[in-house]
C-alpha cells in the first residue's frame, strides 16, 4: 500500500492557507525517521563514547551486512521469541533466499566468527559495532522500527572477569556520556540449571494463568522465562513470590557468577542483583544485564543490556563450546535520554569565522581565502552563492561565528581585509596577506577569554567544559567546606559521592 499523504492546504503569499489540489507529499515509513542535521549531535556524541570505549579497551570495529539469511537469526535468537516469530522484517527474494534484515547484531557478529575462522585467532575476539536493526514492532513513543544500536562482542573466553568488565565498558559508555545508570545483573544459568528453573516457574504460574495478561499466558507455555519481564501490572504482582533462578544455580553456574559480582564489587560501580531480569533472547547463559537509568526503577527503558552466550556458537554451526560475551545499548533511547536531561552535547559544526564578499573580483579572492583557511583548520563558513553583503552578514549571525572577514572592491584594489567582530560589531582592516596569521592570534585570545569566563568564581551557572585541573580543584573545594561544616556526614556516613575517590585529592 502506498502511503502518500495527501496535502489539503498550502499557505498563499499572504500566509492564508488555501487548498491546494493534485499535489501528495511522500512521508517515511511507520516507525522509522530521518534523523536530521540538527539533531546529529547527540548521534555522534554516542558514537565518538562508543568508538572511544572499544578503543580503550581493544574492540575491532566490525561491519556485517543489513541482510542475512533467516535462518541466522532464527536459529541464533531462537524461533519461540517474539522477535522472531512476529517482529522480524524476513522475506524471500526474488531469488528465493530466504532473508531477513538484522533485528540485533550478535548473532549475525558470531556467524562471522564461525565463517571467517576467527577461532584461530588469539582469543576472545574483540568486536565492536554500531549500525541500525531492524524490527517491525509496534510502533510506539521511544520505539521505532529502525532503531540503532551498538555494542561489544567478546567471542571465544569463559573467564568470568571479561563478563565484569563488559559490563564496566557499558556503564562507562553512559556516564562518560553523563548519564547515570545502575547495572541490574543477573543469571540464568546453563541450559541444564535453567531447565529446572522453566519447570518451578511453571509450576508456579499455571494456577494463575487466568489472571495473567495474554502474551503471558503464551509464555507460559512457550517461553516462561519470560514471565518475569512482564511489564503488566496484573502479572507485576506474582513476581516477588516466583521461584528465582539463584536457587536453582548448579554449582559451576554459581561459582560462575559469584566471580563476576566478586569483580564488580571491586570495580565500585552501582549494581543491584535483580533476579527478575531474564532478556529476551534464547542464546543468553549465566551472566545477563540490563542498564537502566537511576531515574527508571522498573527499567521501562533499559538503555541497554547483554550477557553471555556460551552456546551460541554452537547452534549457529560453529566449534562446540565456544564462549561468547557482550551487550548493546540502544543509541534511540540514549539520545532520548540526552535531551530528557538537558545534557549539552558539542555543536558537531560550529563555524567560528565567516567569510562574506562584495563584487566579482572579491568573490574569486575569497574563494581562495577559504579554501587556505579550511585547510589550515580553521572552522570556517561561507555563502560564495550570495551577492548582497546584508544577506551574508545576516547568515554568519545565525551560524553565530566570531568572526567575519569581508572582501569588497575597495579591500581587493588596497591589498587588505576586513576583519569584523561579531559581539561588538567592531571592523578592523587587515594586511589580506597577513590575514591567516592575523586571524589565528585574535581566536586564541577569544577562546582564552572564554576559558576564563568559564572558570571565574563569580560566573553563576557551572560550565560545561572545564579544563580537567579545575574541576578537581573544584570539586576539592566543595570537599574541604562539607568537612568542616559536617564532619561527621562527610567521613561517618560513609557518603557515595567521597567514597573511593579520597586518594585522588
Ligand atoms: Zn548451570
Ligand atoms: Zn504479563
């Protein structure tokens, strides 16, 4: 069916709206948008935080394709799990493969693994990507049908202490972000352990079944694992009386998971053991986790997760036994969550100086002024397709430069330039070959002023960027007054916000 939007009105010069006949506007598919200039800082300030993480901590970037056979995710994620069964984009082509566009990024990651012989690499694998899923669920406020996610592959390594340190990577992906999260961690056993476990949930929900919402009632036949997630006020409430899945641990799973909570507790990030997290997918053993954010008690909105899938590889047709790691944060909620905040993200293009020109013989010159300019690194904008000068000028407001150098007639035949300064709007002629050198030590000074506007005692509202000297020093000062006006609150109390960090000062 196409969608084609009819457009009923359209404005005259008047800005009266009238019919207008015979015209469709095309829009974009249900549940999936543009993401548009103005909103691509908070796009790459996630994706620089992700990209910085898998370098610190030796993730290779890795593309896989949008499509894949089904079967890759049939089999990987599991057929029983709604993903699968009803929200995958899957089709055939006119070749008769039969494909499907990536709802989730590990299995299609582990498929690589297998096929390009990774395991003989030194292992684990480290594997980091970033890129859009795919899943045609219900459309709803935060949900989209193309939604973007990225995340971290450690494939080939049992060892608990990766399990710890993944989930240090995720949470430092949010705070470097400034956003504050608390990790909800969990296990779920092997298949053996957690066999007994379906069997005590069942047994447990069954005579409930009539007060359960319906897609529990499926779950309990199909998948009861996934009892525990429902979001459902009616089925919210048997939860704190279910069977958990600690007491149903074997003793491998136990000392398992126990090492991973013994390093996190020496990692000091917050974590609470929420045994009622169980993830969605079928491929999960032991460790799982979830990100929600401090503000989001019942993870409505988990901004991320993961866990490990130690047979994965396996059902994918890989080598038996071949451990896997990882998890991936969902960009559309983080983004979300920026903005919720009010979190400042750096403008990804803020010209600072803006070259205008007046008359044919300027435009020419200023066109290699530019391109000198660009070169050099300087943030610089310009509107070459502009003749009048008021146009131009009114343009480098907008883009809020400092700067603006304008070559008329009169600058080109005496050799100069001007150099006008936007806040006072004060205009200076400049030797024009001078100009780089000229132009360098005037948004020095401009950017040394501003670090000291940022930093002066008096300044109310709190900068966003401070030099990392400063705020130490700052914050050291907020130290030194709670402890002399409260001591006891600041050292008895055992306060969060001092605990660990005292040998930093
Ligand atoms: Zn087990
Ligand atoms: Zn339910």
């Amino acid at each position: 069916m196409s969608r084609l939007k009819k457009i009923e009105t359209d404005k005259d010069s008047s800005g009266v709206k009238k019919p207008r006949k015979g015209r469709k506007e095309m829009i974009n598919v249900t549940g999936m948008r543009d993401i548009l200039p103005q909103d691509q800082k908070y796009w790459q300030a996630v994706s620089k935080v992700a990209e910085k993480v898998a370098d610190d901590y030796g993730y290779g970037r890795i593309e896989t394709p949008i499509l894949e056979y089904t079967e890759v995710f049939a089999r990987g994620i599991g057929k029983q799990t709604d993903i699968v069964e009803k929200e995958m984009y899957a089709f055939e082509d006119s070749g008769g493969d039969n494909l499907a566009m990536r709802p989730e990024g590990t299995a299609a990651i582990i498929r690589s693994y297998i096929q390009h012989g990774m395991i003989n690499q030194i292992q684990p694998v480290k594997l980091f990507y970033a890129g859009p899923m795919f899943r045609h669920d219900k459309p709803q406020s935060g949900r989209y049908r193309q939604f973007y996610q990225f995340g971290y592959e450690a494939i080939g390594e049992p060892n608990p202490a990766l399990d710890a340190q993944l989930i240090l990577m995720g949470w430092n992906c949010l705070n470097e972000l400034g956003l504050e999260s608390v990790v909800q961690v969990n296990s779920i056993g092997c298949p053996t352990c957690r066999e007994e476990f379906k069997k005590a949930l069942v047994k447990y929900y069954k005579p409930k079944t009539k007060q359960l919402c319906e897609s529990c009632q499926r779950r309990l036949i199909k998948n009861p694992l996934r009892l525990l997630d429902c979001k459902e006020e009616g089925c919210q409430k048997f939860k704190d009386g279910a069977p958990q899945i600690l007491d149903y641990l074997d003793e491998e799973c136990k000392k398992h998971f126990m090492k991973v909570l013994e390093y996190l507790d020496e990692l000091d990030l917050p974590y609470v053991l929420n045994s009622q997290i169980v993830r969605g997918l079928d491929y999960y053993t032991r460790t799982i986790f979830e990100y929600w954010s401090n503000d989001d008690s019942e993870g409505k909105s988990a901004m991320g997760g993961g866990g490990r899938y130690d047979g994965l590889a396996e059902i994918l047709g890989g080598r038996e036994n071949t451990p896997g790691v990882g998890f991936s944060m969902g960009m559309d909620r983080i983004v979300s969550k920026l903005r919720e905040k009010e979190i400042n993200v750096t403008e990804t293009y803020q010209p600072e100086i803006f070259v205008a020109q007046l008359g044919e013989s300027a435009k020419k010159k200023t066109f290699v002024v530019y391109e000198k300019l660009r070169k050099k690194g300087f943030k610089v904008a310009q509107a070459f397709y502009k003749d009048n000068l008021k146009t131009q000028l009114e343009l480098a407001n907008k883009l809020k430069v400092k700067f603006t150098l304008i070559l008329g007639q009169k600058e080109v035949g005496e050799g100069t330039i001007l150099v006008r300064d936007m806040e006072g709007g004060i205009q200076e002629v400049v030797d024009f070959n001078k100009i780089e050198n000229d132009i360098a030590k005037r948004l020095d000074k401009w950017h040394q002023q501003k670090l000291e506007k940022f930093t002066a005692p008096e300044e109310g509202d709190m900068p966003e960027v401070r030099p990392k000297g400063e705020k130490r020093a700052k914050d050291l000062e907020d130290f030194n007054d709670e402890a002399d006006s409260n001591f006891e609150g600041a050292y008895g109390g055992g306060d969060a916000m001092f605990s660990g960090d005292n040998e930093d000062y």
